[in-house]
C-alpha cells in the first residue's frame, strides 16, 4: 500500500529534506552597540563627581592657607602623586610670596629652592614660559641628560623620580603662581588626569583670587582700626588709662585716642566719625593728631 501524497498546495515542497541537527550556539555573543557608550558615560559621570567633590571642598574654604592646603591635596589625589609644592606670586601689594609643600619638610623645601628656578618645571611654569599654559611633565628626571646637575643632586637627595608643573592661572584673574606633584617613580599622568586637574585648577585660581582679595581689605580694615583705636595706650607718671570698645551691629566710627603732651600732661579724644567713607577716618583722626600736638 502506497503513502498517501501530499496536495499541492503554495509554498509546500514535499521534496525539500528537512533537517535533524540543530545548529551549533555561539560562543560569543556579541556586545550590544551601546555597551562601549554607557560605559564612556559611566566614566564621564564618575570624573565630574569626583570634581564635584573637591571643588565643593575647596569652595569651603574662608582662609587663603587653608584654600592652598585644600589645593594640594586635591592635585595630589588627581594626579596620582604622593608629594608635592606649590608657589603662590600674586601681582600688587599686600600678599607676599608664599611656598607651601606637601609631604615635604621645611628642609625639603630648603634643598628645592637651591636648584635653579628656570631648570625646574615649577620655576618655567612661574615665569610663565611659552608652552607651560597645559602644564610641564617630567616622566623621568634621572633618565633626562639634559637636566641640570644641582636638579638631579636634589631629586636623589629627596627620592623623586619625576614630577608634573601646572600654573595656577585664568583668564580673569591671571597668573596667581604655579604647583607640581612629585612621583616616586618615573611616569606621568594620562590625558584624562591631566584634563580634570587642569579643570580644577582654573576653578581653584578664581577662588584663590578672591581669597587675595578678601586678604588684603582684612589688612585694610586692620590698618584702619590701629588708627582709629590704637592697641596700646601711652603710659603716663602718675596716670592710669583704660579703654573699652564695643562695635555695633553695623559697625561704626567711634574712635579714642590719648597722646601725651609737654610738661607731663595728657590729652584724651573720643568721638564719633560723621559721613562714610574710609576717606574720613583717617582725615578726622588725623586732624584731631595735629591739633593736639599744636603748641
């Protein structure tokens, strides 16, 4: 007895084998398009935190000592280095030259600036030499045989092997001074690292600007006072002064002044600066100066 034949119907091939075997799985299954983009963005969102992070830090900072402490430890962290110096040269009066380090004792520091300030990646930074604006890396200072004899005597002594000079700058508020991190061991840190510390140092140059700024009004403001309400009182044979001042909520010119006089005798002011202006504080007090010195 025969098979039965199948109708012939549209797309129905009796004659067409099927198969038994199933196919093989792959081994790799490929990544989806977008893996290598999520990640990209994953590290994105982990180096603006971690930016955001010591920026906000360092924004908490009132003092300039404190902003600069804050500084180096954050470069520090950003770069990969474990030491490092920092060189602060504001233009105009009223803030002197400061050297901070970290890691690095006042010796440390002693043996540093006895090397050349134009052999070190520091002192071109500082002097603002052409090609320093991205900063100055060091991959391998004792492996250099250009560099300068008194630089290398000093690395050893100190047990550094490389370095990276950053200037401290901004459009706004120019060129504040200049840091480097040192390495214990030759190397350098990558495009990424350089990015964000240089990121960082931008903000941090605005900040410190206006810590110089808020430095100087205090010395001002200090200056004023000394004039105004002078910290000691002249002493007198015979006489004894004592004076209390107490500010208002506002502040205020009130002002005391005692100045001796010939023939041992004493001459005391005390009053209150009308107008505003530190202008008048000065003028006022002086004026009531001369009168009492007049014979």
């Amino acid at each position: 007895m025969s098979a039965p034949h199948l109708p012939k119907v549209a797309g129905i091939d009796p004659e067409v084998p099927v198969s038994t075997h199933t196919a093989a799985p792959l081994r790799e299954v490929p990544a989806a398009p977008g893996a290598f983009i999520q990640d990209r963005l994953a590290g994105w969102v982990s180096d603006l935190t971690t930016l955001h992070e010591l920026t906000e830090r360092l924004a908490g900072t009132a003092t300039l000592d404190a902003a600069l402490n804050e500084l180096l430890h954050a470069g520090a962290a950003l770069v990969g280095a474990r030491r490092g110096l920092l060189v602060l040269e504001p233009a105009g009066p009223g803030t002197p030259s400061t050297t901070l380090g970290l890691g690095l004792s006042h010796a440390d520091l002693g043996h540093l600036e006895t090397v050349e300030r134009g052999a070190t990646a520091l002192g071109r930074v500082l002097d603002g030499v052409p090609g320093t604006a991205d900063g100055i890396a060091g991959p391998d200072l004792l492996g250099d045989k250009d560099l300068d004899p008194r630089h290398r005597e000093v690395a050893i002594r100190l047990g550094y092997a490389a370095s990276y000079a950053l200037p401290l700058a901004s459009e706004q508020a120019g060129r504040l001074g200049g840091a480097a991190w040192l390495y214990d061991e030759p190397g350098e840190p990558s495009e990424k690292q350089r990015h964000l510390v240089g990121l960082y140092a931008r903000y941090a140059t605005e900040h410190l600007a206006r810590l110089i700024e808020l430095e100087r009004a205090r010395a001002d403001v200090a200056t004023v006072a000394e004039e105004l309400l002078p910290s000691r009182l002249p002493r007198i044979p015979g006489v004894q002064l004592a004076a209390r001042h107490r500010t208002g909520p506002r502040g205020g010119g009130d002002w005391y002044d005692a100045l001796p006089l010939p023939e041992h005798t004493l001459g005391l002011a005390v009053g209150s600066v009308g107008g505003s202006g530190r202008a008048r504080w000065p003028r006022w007090d002086g004026s009531v100066r001369a009168c009492g010195r007049t014979p």
